[in-house]
C-alpha cells in the first residue's frame, strides 16, 4: 500500500493504471475509519482491480460553527485499517494544496440539496459536490462507493455525476449498524455512555416506521408516524432536538405528505436527531 | 468525419481512443463558424491525433433576454468547413439530451466571473463553465482550445479546469480578426453596413490605447487613456452605447487602476459596445 501526498503524483499514476486497462475503485473518506468505511472499501475491493481510499477532512463541507477543527483524526490507525482491507493506494493530499488561497470554483446541484440536511446545513452539499469532482478527476476512478448512511448526500453526488456527465458510477452500499441498530459515524466517539445508549432509539424508531407503512395496512397517515416516531424519540431523556423526521422520494427527494398513488415510489424516511451536541443522522428506505 | 448525436455514443467512442493512447484535441463552439473558430481547429489538428468540434448552442449561457432562438445556426456550412480542416468527428448533441427536465447541477467560478461580461450577463458564465465542464467529461479530450477574443471565458475556464483538477488542458489561442481588425464573431452577421464599418474602430482604439502605454511613458493615466478610446469610438454615429472599456490583470481580472508598481502584470483591455442592438467585445493584452 502507498500514500499519495501529491495530486500531480496521484494523477500521473491513476493515468498510467488507466492505459493499462485496470478498474480503480475509489472510496473517498474523512478518515476516522469504522466498520461503515471498511464495508465501502470491501465493496470496492470486490470488483476493481485497484482500490483508492482518500482521507480528507473537507474544510468546505463544514459551517464555521461546526466542528471542522475538532472532527476525529487518526491518520496511523486509518493507515493501518486500510492495509488489512488490501487498499492499495490512500491519496492523502494537503488542504494548502486542495484548495490554494485564490481557489474560487464550485459546484451546486439544486433541488436534492435544498431540504433535510441542506436545510440546516445550507452550504454543505455545495463542499461536498465539489471536493468530490475534485477528486474523481485526480483519482480518475471508474466506480466510487458512497454509504447509504448519508443518503441526501448519495443524491446530490448521484445528482451530480448524472448532470456533468461524469465518466465514475456512483455506487451506493448499505448502512453498517453497531449491534444495537446504531448507525455506525465517526461523529459516535462525541457520545457519552447515556447518550450512546439512548441513540439506538433513532434506528427503533424508523424500523417502527417501516412496520407501519409495510406490514400494516397503507393508509396509515403519515403525520400520524411521524408522531409516534417523535414520540418515541422525545422518550430518551438524553435526545434534546429533533431536527426533522421527513418522509421523502427516495430519488427526487421530494416531500412525500400522503401513501395515496405513490406505487413504484420508494420512500426515504430520514432523521436528525441532537443529543447533546452531539447531532445524529440516520435513515431507512422503504421499497414499495 | 463522423457526426456523433449522443453521449453515450461519443464516450464510448473517446474512451476507447484513450485506450488506444490517442490524443484528444478538442474545440467546443456554439457552431456557426468563421475563420476564428478555425484557427482554433487548426491549432487542435497540429497537436492532436483525434480532433473533436462540438457545436451547440448552449442555452444555460443565454439571458432570457439574449438572442439563444435568434443565434445563427448553419449546421451543413459547419459539416463542410470542418471536415475540410480534417476534423475527426463532431459533436453535436440535442439538448434535451444536454439538459433533461430535471437537470439540476451548475458549475461557479467566482471571482474572475463577476466583472465585465459578468456584471452585465450574470448567469452567463454559470452557463459557460457548466456547459464546457460536460463536454470534457464527454469527449475526455487530453486539451481544449478557446479563442483570446472571449479572454473572461478563457480567464474562467482556465481557473474552472484549475480548481476542479480537470484531467484537460486549456490552451488559448490569438484572435483572428478581419481585414480592417474587427474581431471575428458569429454575431457580426448582424451588422448593417453602416454598423459594421464602425465596428472596425473598437480594434482601432484599442490599439490607440497599447500605443500610449507601450511607445509613450508610462506614466500615462488610465483614466485619460480610457476617455480617449471612448472618444474615439463614440465619435462612430451607430456605436449607440459603450457597456464598459476596462483594463485589469489578464489573469486575476482584477481592475487595474494605475501603472505604478506593475511590473510582470500583463494587462487585459477589454471592451463592449452596442452598435443599435448588436453588442460586440474585443481586447488586447499589454505583455509587461
């Protein structure tokens, strides 16, 4: 396994593994790895000849009041887990050289950015569409995995590949869940022992949903879930904000407010929830 | 030569030749071409194996009140005139195909966007910067070619293909002008007789103006050197309005507002003026 330091050395080998007609995998990080990275790299290491993670924690992608500077970094044990997963190359580039002090572009894509997450994190899907262009050019990989996890965030990267063209297939994988249903997140260190074990509602709560809206009957009224999953979520003594519970078309993004004609539509329920200071996502999708 | 009409087609096209090592060179126009669209098709052709023309008319670049329905189209004059510069194959998308209903995602460059053509066209290079940002993903080429007559296109998507680690290299080349040193443009059609004889006048006053700050001293003043090349233009009976006359550093597009201390600044003058409705822009660069 190699560290790549520089995108010129980055670019140069990805364009010499091109002519020679390998596949490259490539799963782009913030580093802090867990179980939920390490299932995006197996998936990559499955089909591409050669797997490129990158570790970089995007400035871009976060507001001043959030936690950029104290965001979990690792670097030795990230570089260690890679190694046993068979990665073959980390690009590992500097923010000096990422984003130099004239740097001035970026990329939007409207609509799946406006609500849930983008909502209250207006500018994070615009940091996101952009280091992840930035990085399917220096990584110039065929097919790049994305966790379901983050499931606004696999739209507007999906959004934007289909929209520019992009020559990368979005793959999107399953949510990986510690034994009690919570969704592994680097952020989850922030937990204390209360909070943690309170956190496991979140994934209670939409697997609640998904009895309602499966096994019984469809005319269940969606306001009425959505209260029950606030209700249960308010329940923990530790969660102290619901940010949003939403019920969205799992493609568009589109608010969905009733059950009625929404056949072939599959339905993202999606929460995010504060406990402490401490901000959890989490979602499921429901196939109709 | 051979026309290409779908995406799909042109990628699968473009990545085997990168397969088989071929150099791409490609030249992106809105068609309608002229003997300035060509030197930019000659330059590609001396350096590349596999020359690509893309014509579209890209409406994302067009205000609602600009001419995008009026723009001159002459598809068969353009077959012709490529294929007798040895073009390979040409590029000529539909735009339902460019732009589906849903399309959503837009690339910004600021900054360099904001003045000059940007402060009077606000969207436009929104829409440039998207639009050529699609074509290098779909034809993959190795370098593109713009002509130095749009110099803020040039200045934008020089910073576009920078900061977005853009796997293209931007090569600008000299615009070509007319006998009496108006710059080629699909827009001149538009020029009655009358028009396009004064139209000649906006190269005259720019070469006024490299005259005063190259033979003269220096010291000369930029106001007093940009109120003689108003002068001088408005003293054409149809040039009705001048939209700007600027002089800024060719490669951040910041103003200029003295000679002192300018040492190694090349200086763009740029300037647009509406003869009736037609509204043309020319420049210089003053190499320090």
């Amino acid at each position: 396994m190699k560290i790549l330091r520089k995108i010129s050395e980055t670019k140069r080998i990805t364009s010499a593994l091109i002519l020679k007609k390998k596949t490259i995998g490539f799963v782009p990080t913030m580093g802090y790895l867990h179980e939920g990275h390490l299932s995006l790299v197996k998936a990559a290491r499955k089909k591409a000849d050669v797997v490129i993670v990158s570790i970089f924690v995007n400035p871009l992608q976060f507001a001043p009041n959030e936690d950029f500077t104290k965001y979990p970094r690792n670097f030795k044990k990230d570089e260690k887990l890679c190694r046993n997963e068979g990665v073959d190359y980390i690009f590992y580039p500097d923010i000096k050289e990422m984003y130099p002090d004239d740097y001035s572009t970026y990329v939007i894509v409207e609509n799946v950015s406006l609500g849930l997450e983008g909502k209250i994190r207006p500018e994070h899907f615009r940091g996101v569409a952009t280091i992840v262009l930035k990085l399917f050019n220096i990584v110039q990989c065929s097919f790049a995995v994305f966790g379901q996890k983050d499931a606004q965030q696999a739209c507007v990267i999906k959004k934007m590949a289909e929209d520019l063209n992009v020559n990368t297939k979005i793959i999107i994988s399953p949510t990986i869940r510690e034994k009690d249903g919570l969704a592994m997140s680097s952020r989850n260190v922030y937990l204390n022992p209360e909070q943690r074990e309170d956190a496991a509602y979140l994934y209670k709560a939409l697997e609640y949903a998904r009895r309602k809206l499966t096994l019984e009957n469809y005319n269940r009224d969606i306001e009425f879930i959505r209260g029950q999953i606030s209700k249960l979520i308010k329940s923990r003594k530790t969660a102290t904000k619901i940010d949003y519970i939403s019920f969205n078309n799992s493609r568009t993004l589109e608010e969905v407010k009733t059950l009625k004609n929404l056949k072939n539509t599959d339905i993202l329920i999606s929460l995010a929830v504060r406990f402490g200071k401490v901000r959890l996502i989490d979602n499921i999708v429901i196939k109709r």
